[in-house]
C-alpha cells in the first residue's frame, strides 16, 4: 500500500502551492505595470491614459467578435 500523508503535510503542500501561486501573479502583474509604464512614457501619456485605451480597445473587439456574431445569428 502507498504512504498516507498527514493532514498537516497536506495543509502545508497547499500553503505552499498558494504562496506561491501568489508570487507567480504579483510578478505577472508587476510585468505589466512595467511594460505599461514604458510604452507610455514612449508614447507620452500617462499610464492611466494607456490603460484607458486599452480597455476600450478590448471592449470594442470583445463586442466585434463575440456580440456581434449573436446578432447576426438572431436574424
């Protein structure tokens, strides 16, 4: 028969795999606010400015590709 672990072994594997899970995302997210920072600081705006764009740029090809295809279904 296989080894059991230990509750306590568990709980910690899962502490660690949070931990670190945790690091993986605020480093993902410090790359971004880097890139963001440096592109628009290239295309003199402020970040939030950038950020701003961004999202209206996604919005508008997220209703293009998904919410459009439904209306074009509908009729």
């Amino acid at each position: 028969m296989g080894i059991k672990q230990s509750q306590s072994t568990k709980t910690t594997a899962n502490k660690t795999l949070n931990i670190m899970d945790a690091q993986n995302k605020l480093r993902i997210r410090r790359n971004i606010a880097e890139k963001i920072k440096f592109i628009a600081k290239r295309k003199r705006k402020t970040s939030t400015d950038l950020i701003h764009s961004i999202l209206e740029n996604f919005a508008d090809e997220y209703i293009e590709k998904y919410l459009t295809k439904d209306n074009d279904n509908a009729r």
